[in-house]
C-alpha cells in the first residue's frame, strides 16, 4: 500500500514522497499468465513484464480467482486446466497421471470456491475473475458461461432473487447454487439499491425468503417497539441484529487481548484467534439469548422437518457473514523465503549432500564459494582437510571448480557451510542429521537395500577420488623429458571411460550411457519429458542430453561445451546446432520445456493415432476401403527415429508417409519450419507429395532427358555396365534394383521406404523401366540410352577418378537436423 508523506490538497504530484511497502511472493501463476495465450487477449500491447506485474497484482489480492483464471484455458485435446500442469506444487506431482492431477486440482477447487463463495457481480464484469463461477456447485462451465452472457458485461443483479426472476437459471440450478452466489455491495455499482444483508452470507433464500425464521429471529432478538408488515422494515431489523452481534464480536476480541497481554505480554496472535472457540457464557449478544432449540422443537412439530442446523447457522452468519477461511497475505521468510530465493528445498539441499562451485574468495578463517545457482557457501579451515592447514591459499585456488559436503543450511542467511575433510565423504548419508520439515522414513523402508546403495556410491566416490589424485599429481610432474620438447610424441590414445564433471545439477550424471538409459527407463512413466545429462564418452567438450520422448523412447542429444575453464568443469557456453545456452537449467528450460510441449500437441492433435506405424498403414487401408475418393492421413510416432513423428496418407491403395522432425521453434518438414502443427498439415495438403526436392531424391523421379545426359559422358565411379549379368548395374556396383532413400545414414529419411507402404521405387532390367503407381500397374516407359563410356584407363571400376587408392569410402549425407560432428550415430547404436 503506499501512504503520501504531506498533508497538502494539491493535486499535483510532482516532488511528493512515496512509502512503499515491498514484499516478496511466489510468482509461479503470474508467470503462466505472462506467456499464455490469456495474456495475449487480455493485453495485446503489453510486453511479457507488464502482464506478468498484473497478474501478480491480481494474485495477491484474490489467489483463488487468479487459479481458477488459469483453469479456464482449454487445451487442443478438449481439456481444461492443461496451464496448471506446469504448476510445482509437489516434487512427487509428476508420479501422477495428467488426468488424476488435474481431477484432484479441480476438486480442491471446487470445495475452495463453497468455502469462500463468489461475487456474482463482479465475477460476470471482470474477465479474470470469470472462472470463480464454474466451480460454484450446481453450476459448471456451461451454466456459468450462460449465466454471464445472460448478465452481460457491465450489468449487475441487486438480490438473489432475479437469479430467478428474470430466468437467468432455472429453479433447479438456483436450489443448488444460490447459497454460494453473495451480492455485495461494493461502494460503487450498487450504491443506490437497497441490498438484502442475507445475500452475502452462506444462509439459503429458504430461511428468509420462503420461510421466514430468519426475520422472526432478528425481529425477537431486537425487540422493537412497533412491528411493520414491510420489506424496509424487516431489512431494518436484521442489519440491527446483525450490528448487535459483530459489535459483540469486537468486545469479544479485545477482552481476549487485552486479557493475553496482560499475562504474557504483546505476544496476542491475531490470526489465531477464533471466535468460535469462545465459551457459550461468554456471548452477550442479543440472538444468544434466544432458545433456539425450542424454536426448532416447535418447526418440528409443524411437519416441516429439523432445522436446528439452520437455525444455529443463521445465528453464526449474524456474527460473521461469509467469514473467509482464508488467513490475510503473510511476508514469506524463513523456509518458503529461502526456496523462493534459491529453488531449493530441505530435500535437495541438507547436511550430508555433496555439491560443486567456484572459490571466489579466501581469508583468514576459510574460503568463500560460490555453488550452483548462486548459493553462497562457506568452508571454515578447519574442514578444508583432515589435518591441519596453515592457509586457506594452500588447499584451494581462486577459480578453481571444487567438491564439497553440506554440514549446515542458515536459511536466515542465505548461505551453507561446507566440508571438504575425506572423513566426512566417507561417512554413510544416513548418518547426517535429517531435516524435520522432511518425511519419517516409512516402516516398512529396506534399510538394508538403502545401504548396498550407499556401499555403491562410497566406492564410485573413492574411484573418484583415486583418478582426481592421479591428474593431479600427473599435472605436477608435467611432460616427461622424452615428450617435453618432441612435437611429434605421440599422444596417449583416449579411452572410452567418461571424464567426470564436478556439477551437482539434479539433471546431471556422472555416469556411462546404458547406466543413464537405465535409470531413465526403470521409472516408467514418471521420467516421461524428463532429461538427464551426462560427459560424452567420444569427446572431452561434449556431453550427451538424454530426454525421454514417451514411456520407452529415449531421444539422445548432443551438446558441445565451449569455454570451458578445465576438464572438469561444465563449459561456461553451451551449444545444440547453433543455439547457444549459458547453463544447464536454460538449456533444460529453452530446449527441453519446447520439445515436451511439442510432443504434447502431437499427443492431444486431433490427427494423431497412438498406435504401430503398420497398424496405422492398416487402418488407413480400411478407410481408403470404405471410401475410395477419399483421401486419408493420420500422425503417429516414428519407430524408427525416437523424437520425429510419422505424418502416414493413402491417396491410392499404398500407404505412404513423411517423417516430421520436432523443434524448439516447431515442426520440420522438407527442410522448412512451421510454428504449428495445423499449418504443416494445411502445407501437406496443398502438396501431398512434399515439398520439391524430396521426390527428386528417389531415382524413379528423374526424366529421360537427365538420363540421357547423364549417359553422355563417363561415369566419375567407373563402368556401370561391368560384371553386369541382367542389365544395367547400379552407380554402387550393386544389384539392378535402385530403391528410393535406402542409405545407411543414422537419421530418418526425408520420404520412408523399403517396405510395401513405402513403393516409389524404379526397377531397371535389360532395355526396359517400370513405375510403380499407387493402384499396383505399371506403365512402360522408353528404352533407356545406350550405356556410358567406359572409365579412363588406369582406374579400376571401384574407385572414382582422381581419388587416390587410400581414400576412404564414400559416406551417405547425415540426417536432415542432425548437429555437425555428431555422435548420434554411436548413441543409437547403444539403445
């Protein structure tokens, strides 16, 4: 809130001082507003910072609205609350399936909605406040959207009863939800109207309009001098009896205070005070003295059922109508301020976990470090080694990348001790004092499992140890006297063995491929969009991206590391083709988060089939079956090459397909990029055969004419007609047959073949060509040229002219989007 320091009635503002009080908050729903399509309809002209500080805003004063704000979107699927996914409420949420997540999302909802109710008015004119109605009970999303088109923006209703009245919802769907709707008056828009006060509280009409028990209670709780048969009068006589009872609610409050302060001093905790644990005798209003359980007795007798219940609420709604469950906004500190400001919770950072960073600093009493995520840390001198240490320079060097263990989080500091003593990295992690805001470990937890785990990870550490002793040692004695001044020496040859990396990201392992590829697919669905980093086990400067695409399918990615301070440092740049990323958690955030949501849109695409490439190509043939105008596609996961999707059509009676690569940006087709996936499948309808260029790849698209010239001069790899025994031979002194894309390349082909779906094929035999169409005839076409010259003397057939004999065979071109110098060959052949 802000407060003007001056006491002046000028308007203007200029040279006027401004307190503001700042408060830290989590920003999590503000950010989802900021980046969604939400924003960009409600603020077209705003950039991403002003609508996430709206939003922000918003959240702070209603959360419940600014939640079910975020609900409101639909996904492509059909489904709401696709938004709220990307919510951390829990490090365990992902366990769950989408749909039992967001079935628990939309219950909590729905019971936070009745516990606090809804402005109806202001939920039908502000646009943010518009998804607080489909979750009143008796409502839903249609009734709720009806029910503010009926009101339409800019109106307003003055009681509950022209819900009714003016048919904006049926009798039924009033019953149920009248009592959750409050009409509040807020000062401005309903100023003038004369509004019932038991429209905004959680009493049901049936106790004041069609029965009026309520106006009978307020009438004898007050006992006024002369009754009057009117609606004035009897909204007079409730506001009095309501006044009576808030008013005895104060006194109630400040007798309690006061009574507390005077034992133990200015300690009175206002939020936890309740009126309602306050003693009967204590209630000196004037409903208390009523007896209302006679006045139930008496409805009873009456045949009209118990109604106690309702009579004791209507005495609880005098008091405190439509009281808010919810506690005032509190500035965060303690534990939520620190994982605020860090990201890091008693889970990921406690006594006893191993971490890396930087030394920025050292001094008298020990050095200072920098960790991961920019954590101060500490390390006392004392704990810099086993034995005593003169100086902190003599253990640690400015700039230098270290390992070390947590023995304390000062969360009201912002920082960690740490330990760099081999005592303590030998001791087991069950021997660190566990954190109380974690878990108790449950009864029936293998203890015994827990510790060969831990055996494991000792002896992984030690081995670490053992080869950082050695590198160390190898850098202090330098080149050997042989080698020092030879730059011919041969250098040692490099083993498969991962170079170790000192990074205590969460994502990252220190680990081979097929412990990484393990560990991915042992938990099933849950590390679905997950992605784990590890060295590369080729290159020094390049580490491998495992991302699981779907449960089963793990795509590998390679990322080379530039500017890099040593070995075993993580790069300070870090590169995928030519994007560049400055750490893994944007790596993790501008790659990864794209792909998934890339493979979330394919999923939920109207066009998708989640189903075997073969069993699509037959269900495509049933289509076709049933319709043979027709013309049918559908999308369906690639088997081939984990992370492309196979976009598969018949237009005659073959099934054929074309492999759609995925992107940060979007999708991949033929060499071009389309932000969505609509508009690719719009391009390929235009041009079902793909964009030019891909059918030239196959050899039955090229024309006589190219024949012809091609067999005018000498061919560059030697006589095509050598060892030739059924005709014209292959350019790869193989067999007559010549299949479209049928290469040894590691990734996916620009147009699929080599199986009956994928028939565009040219078959050559003594004088004659053949074309496959897609009915399964064949047309002829002219004789083919006479063959070509033979190949210049002195050159055998199977070297091309001009390459000397050592020249190493020809490689096929690599994959459409595969990095330069990439290892995703090698990858592949490990899964």
């Amino acid at each position: 809130s802000f407060e003007k320091q001056h006491n002046s009635d000028n308007d203007d503002d200029d040279g006027i001082a401004w307190r503001c009080n700042v408060d830290l908050v989590d920003d999590n729903v503000a950010q989802l507003f900021g980046r969604s399509v939400r924003g960009k309809k409600e603020f077209p002209d705003k950039d991403v910072g002003m609508k996430v500080a709206a939003a922000l805003a918003r959240h702070a004063q209603n959360p419940l609205a600014e939640l079910c704000y975020a609900w409101t979107v639909c996904s492509d699927a059909g489904r709401f609350g696709a938004e709220m996914l990307y919510l951390n409420i829990d490090p365990l949420q992902r366990m769950l399936p989408k749909s039992t997540l967001l079935k628990e999302y939309e219950r909590v909802l729905c019971e936070a909605v009745s516990d606090v109710g809804v402005d109806v008015n202001a939920a039908c004119i502000y646009r943010h406040s518009h998804g607080l109605l489909q979750f009143v009970p008796g409502l839903g999303p249609r009734k709720a959207a009806s029910l503010k088109q009926s009101i339409g923006v800019g109106g307003s209703i003055h009681s509950r009863r022209e819900l009714l009245v003016k048919r904006y919802v049926g009798p039924v769907v009033y019953n149920n939800a009248v009592a959750f709707l409050r009409i509040r008056d807020d000062g401005d828009l309903l100023r003038e109207s004369n509004l019932h006060p038991l429209d905004d509280t959680r009493l049901h009409p049936d106790v004041y309009h069609r029965n009026t028990w309520a106006v009978k209670i307020a009438i004898d709780a007050m006992e006024p001098e002369q009754i009057e048969n009117n609606e004035e009068f009897t909204i007079r006589a409730i506001r009095d009896a309501m006044a009576n009872s808030q008013e005895q609610v104060r006194k109630l409050f400040e007798m309690t205070k006061a009574e507390w302060e005077g034992l133990y001093g200015p300690t009175f905790d206002v939020l936890a005070w309740d009126p309602r644990n306050i003693p009967v005798d204590s209630w000196r209003d004037n409903v208390e003295e009523l007896d209302l359980e006679t006045f139930a007795q008496m409805i009873e007798n009456d045949g009209m059922g118990n109604w106690l219940s309702h009579l004791l609420m209507i005495k609880w709604e005098f008091r405190l109508p439509f009281i808010d469950p919810r506690k005032p906004m509190e500035p965060l500190s303690g534990d939520r301020l620190f994982n605020l400001l860090t990201g890091e919770t008693d889970e990921t950072m406690r006594p006893g976990k191993e971490v890396t960073g930087k030394v920025v600093r050292n001094g008298d009493f020990g050095s200072r470090v920098m960790l991961e995520g920019n954590i101060p840390g500490f390390i006392p001198k004392r704990n810099m080694a086993d034995g005593n240490v003169e100086s902190a320079e003599s253990m640690v060097t400015v700039g230098n990348g270290i390992r070390a263990l947590i023995t304390q989080v000062k969360k009201e500091h912002m920082c960690v001790d740490l330990t760099m003593r081999l005592d303590d990295f030998k001791r087991p992690m069950s021997s660190w004092e566990r954190p109380k805001s974690l878990p108790s470990l449950d009864p029936y937890f293998d203890k015994r499992t827990a510790t060969e785990l831990e055996n494991a990870k000792k002896l992984e550490r030690d081995r670490g140890f053992e080869e950082l002793i050695k590198n160390i040692r190898k850098q202090e004695r330098g080149p050997g006297p042989a080698g020092a001044n030879d730059p011919f020496a041969q250098k040692p040859k490099r083993t498969s063995r991962v170079t170790r990396r000192t990074c205590g990201h969460p994502a990252f392992r220190n680990a081979r491929h097929d412990e990484v590829d393990k560990e991915l697919r042992g938990n099933g669905y849950s590390m679905v969009g997950e992605a784990l980093i590890r060295p590369s086990s080729q290159k020094a400067d390049v580490l491998a991206v495992h991302w699981v695409v779907r449960p089963g399918v793990v795509k590998i990615i390679e990322v080379v590391e530039e500017d890099k301070e040593a070995d075993t440092n993580i790069g300070n740049i870090l590169k995928i083709k030519n994007e560049v990323y400055e750490s893994i958690d944007e790596l993790l955030g501008r790659y990864i988060g794209p792909m998934n949501e890339r493979v979330e849109e394919v999923a939920h695409h109207r066009k998708f089939k989640d189903m075997s490439e073969d069993d699509l190509d037959n269900h495509l043939r049933q289509l076709k079956k049933g319709d043979p105008a027709g013309i049918f596609y559908h999308l369906c996961w690639n088997e081939q090459y984990p992370g492309y999707v196979s976009l598969r059509f018949i237009i005659g009676q073959t099934p054929r397909h074309h492999v759609v690569g995925l992107s940060p940006e979007g999708y991949t087709w033929g060499g071009k990029l389309f932000d969505s996936l609509d508009r690719l499948i719009n391009e390929f309808k235009k041009n079902p055969r793909g964009p030019s260029g891909m059918l030239n790849r196959t050899s039955g698209s090229t024309t006589s004419n190219a024949q012809s010239s091609r067999a005018e001069r000498p061919s560059r790899w030697g006589d095509r007609n050598s060892n030739n025994t059924n005709g014209r031979s292959s350019g790869w002194g193989g067999t007559s047959t010549v299949t479209s894309n049928t290469s040894t390349s590691a990734g996916p082909p620009v147009m699929g073949s080599g199986s009956s779906r994928n028939n565009w094929s040219t078959t050559s035999s003594a004088r004659s060509s053949q074309w496959t169409t897609t009915d399964g005839s064949s047309s002829s076409r002219p004789p083919p040229p006479p063959p070509p010259m033979p190949p210049p003397h002195g050159f055998p057939p199977s070297i091309p002219p001009g390459v000397p004999p050592g020249f190493p065979p020809f490689q096929p071109p690599p994959p459409p989007g595969a990095p330069v110098g990439s290892s995703v060959g090698s990858y592949r052949s490990r899964q």
